[in-house]
C-alpha cells in the first residue's frame, strides 16, 4: 500500500484542498446537492446542518468503499471515522437546532461508478466542508460553536487529506 500522505514537496494541504475543492462531483449526484446547500448556507445553522449532513454521507460513502481496494481498507475505515468525528463535533453545537440533526445521506452510487471517483467525491466535498467550517468558526458568537465548528474543519481536513491526490500520487486506483 502507498502512502496515505503526499511527499511534502509534492503538494502542501493547501494546495490540495484546492485541487480537491475542483474535482467535479457530477458522478454521485447527492454529494453534488450536499456541496451545493453547504455552499449557500447563509447563516451557521444551516452551515452546521449541512456539515452534519455531508459528514454523514462521507462516512455512508467511505464505508461502502473500504472493500473496494484491498489496499486502501485503512484509508476508507479512517475516512469513515474522521467523519463520525466532524459530525459528532456538529452535533454538540448550540447553533444546530435539534431538527437538523439529521440527514437522508447518501445511497451508494452504480458499480459502475470508479472507487476514484468517489474518492473524489468526498475529497471534494472534504475540502468544501474544511472551508465553510473553518469560516463558520471564526464568526461564531459562542465559544461552544467556535469549538465545534473548529473541530469538525480538522476532521474535515484530514478526510479531504486522505482521499485527495496530487499529480504524482501513485494509488492503485
């Protein structure tokens, strides 16, 4: 199994939020819908509800690849549990009202969809997450919500850290 981690020269997380953040979406139509009510949430509560809701599609998602590729068992099952903790840091914000703590999720896409491509899915929606969060956070009125939305951007950032590639990555799929 590679690396989960890019060589530090190849790539700085910044540099693959933003590669990530581009990937398009379009194969797995509900994360495509997920990414777009994260990015027009306008106020922290629904930012909140839609970070519960896309952490639970990322951990719905990872999980149903983590047999996929032998190799990158690890990878998923981290991915999978980075996002049970971004959503449980959700969960405890005062901001998020008790009737957005819930979410449809996400239901797994066609065989025909590559592992990449929902690798890149949730690298995608990972990094969008890491961005609406860690500005969520830093306008939030109370120190809980500051804290959980910090939280939840660290989970979200080692999720987009794990399925995210660089140019050179050499993962099997």
């Amino acid at each position: 199994m590679t690396s989960q981690r890019p060589h530090p020269q190849r790539a700085t997380r910044t540099s693959l939020n933003q590669r990530a953040a581009s990937r398009q979406v379009d194969g797995i139509p509900e994360i495509s819908g997920i990414t777009t009510r994260l990015r027009d949430a306008h106020s922290l509560p629904d930012t909140l509800a839609a970070g519960f809701e896309a952490f639970e599609a990322v951990r719905q998602l990872a999980r149903g690849c983590e047999d996929a590729v032998p190799g990158l068992f690890a990878a998923f099952m981290t991915a999978a549990d980075a996002a049970i903790d971004g959503r449980d840091a959700i969960t405890i914000a005062p901001a998020l009202p008790p009737d957005r703590r819930g979410g449809a999720g996400v239901s797994m896409p066609q065989a025909s969809v590559p592992v990449e491509e929902m690798a890149d899915a949730m690298a995608g929606l990972s990094a969008v997450l890491t961005d609406r969060l860690s500005r969520a956070a830093a306008i939030a009125a109370t120190g809980a919500d500051r804290a959980a939305c910090t939280e939840a951007a660290q989970a979200a950032g080692r999720i987009c850290h794990l399925m995210a590639r660089d140019d050179h990555d050499r993962r099997p799929w």
